[in-house]
C-alpha cells in the first residue's frame, strides 16, 4: 500500500468510526433553551469523541494494513 492510499483509508476509517461514535452518550436536555434544536445534545463531547475515533480507526488501519500487506487479499490482477 503506498502512502497515499494509506491516507485515504485511514480517512475513511475515521470518518466511519466517528460517525458510529457520536451517538455514545448523546442525552437530549430536559429543558429546550428557545432558538435550539430539540433533538440537540446537551452536553456533546465532541473532542472526547474525536480522540476515542481516532484511537479506534488507528487500531482498525493497522489491521487493515496487515491483512493488505501480508497478501491475504489480492487486490491486483496476478
């Protein structure tokens, strides 16, 4: 796997594992201040939740990368 390819699927993995992230301990408000969403979250955590994703899509691209590297997978015509 060049580099580039490796950037982009660490990206990818990223952004998958945020999004399955973000709904971890998202609590609507009991009150509603006015001009705010309903569905909201109040407290949101969002550097938290960054630092979780990227540690989890770290451990996921070194998996990733070995399973390519070894030649499990062939991703190219023999």
């Amino acid at each position: 796997m060049d580099k580039v390819s490796a950037v982009v699927v660490f990206i990818l993995l990223w952004w998958w594992v945020l999004f399955m992230v973000l709904p971890f301990g998202a609590k609507a408000p009991d009150r509603i201040k006015a001009g705010h969403a309903s569905s909201a979250p109040e407290r949101p955590r969002i550097l938290m939740k960054m630092l979780i994703t990227t540690v989890i899509a770290s451990l996921l691209f070194i998996i990733v990368y070995l399973i390519i590297s070894s030649g499990f997978f062939a991703l190219r015509k023999a």
